[in-house]
C-alpha cells in the first residue's frame, strides 16, 4: 500500500486541476464532513465541486449537492444492476430503495458507482501511525483510475466508519 505524508499545513489555496493524480510527497488537507449517515456522499459532492472549481461549498450547496449525488448514484446502480448486483447484500431492489434515504450509510458499492457519475477516480485512505508524534496516510482502495486515467480523483479519509474529504495543497 502506498503511504503518504500527512502535514498539518495551515489553510492554503488548493488550486482545481485536472493533472493526473498527486504525487506520494503531495500535502493533504482535510475536509471534516458532518457524520450524519451522509458522510460518503457530502464528502464525494464536495471533493469533485472542489477538484473542479477550488472552491468549496457552502453548508446548505453540500446538504443538497451530497442528496443530489445520492440520488444520482442510486439511479446509476439500477442502470448497471447487471455489474453491481452481485456484490450488493440481500435483495438488490431493496437495497437501492434503502440507499436512496437521507442518512443511510454508503460503502464500496456506491463508491465504485459514484465514479460514473462525477467522472472521476476517487481514491480511499486512512490514517496509520508514524513515529510517535505523526500519522501518515494509506492508500486503502481506488475506483476509477483506469476509466478516467487523466483527471484528478476525489481523495477521501475513511476512519472506519466516516468519510472525510482530502484536498491537495499548493504551497
């Protein structure tokens, strides 16, 4: 698995970009996203509004943009039921139907779809320890890199059972 250094860097100007995808040594900011049930999807919403723009959105734009995206990634589950029925839990129907409700929790499945919708790869990490003051990040899944090889991913910090969003720092 790759590592990735972790600086505390204060707020700085995260510039949009669609360059290939950044660099082990590249400075990662994190986005704390509300744990609400929604975490996936805001933090998804958030990093694609930001890897697009630099800017990020507002309270009220996320809330929308994360249901928005939910609802988007539900309906691309139906239109490739055939791809990504197998590794859904119990009764596919249901389970979209469930996943379409405000503050149910995502996982890998909406994530290897959410791809198709924002077009872009999206990149997992978590934190590990290093020494005995720092944290590194871990590279733990990526989806997409091979569909959208010359855009930028979305990079997110899952902990466990949350997802943060990760923004690369122009210093």
């Amino acid at each position: 698995m790759e590592t990735i250094k972790n600086s505390d860097a204060p707020t700085a100007h995260v510039a949009p970009s669609d360059d290939p995808p950044a660099t082990p040594n590249a400075s990662q900011q994190q986005n704390r996203i509300a744990g609400d049930g929604s975490c996936l999807f805001r933090a998804i919403a958030q990093g694609a509004h930001h890897v697009s723009t630099g800017s990020l959105l507002g309270r009220r734009q996320l809330f929308e943009a994360g249901f928005d995206l939910r609802r988007e990634v539900c309906a691309e589950m139906v239109r490739r039921r055939e791809d990504i029925e197998p590794f859904i839990p119990g009764v596919f129907d249901a389970y979209v139907s469930n996943m379409s409700l405000e503050g149910i929790w995502g996982g890998e499945p909406e994530l290897a779809v959410a791809i198709h919708c924002i077009q872009r790869p999206i990149i997992v990490y978590k934190e590990v320890k290093s020494g005995l003051l720092g944290k590194d990040l871990e590279k733990v899944s990526e989806y997409g890199a091979d569909q959208y090889p010359r855009v930028s991913p979305v990079c997110l910090l899952f902990s466990g059972f949350h997802y943060d969003l990760l923004m690369q720092v122009v210093q």
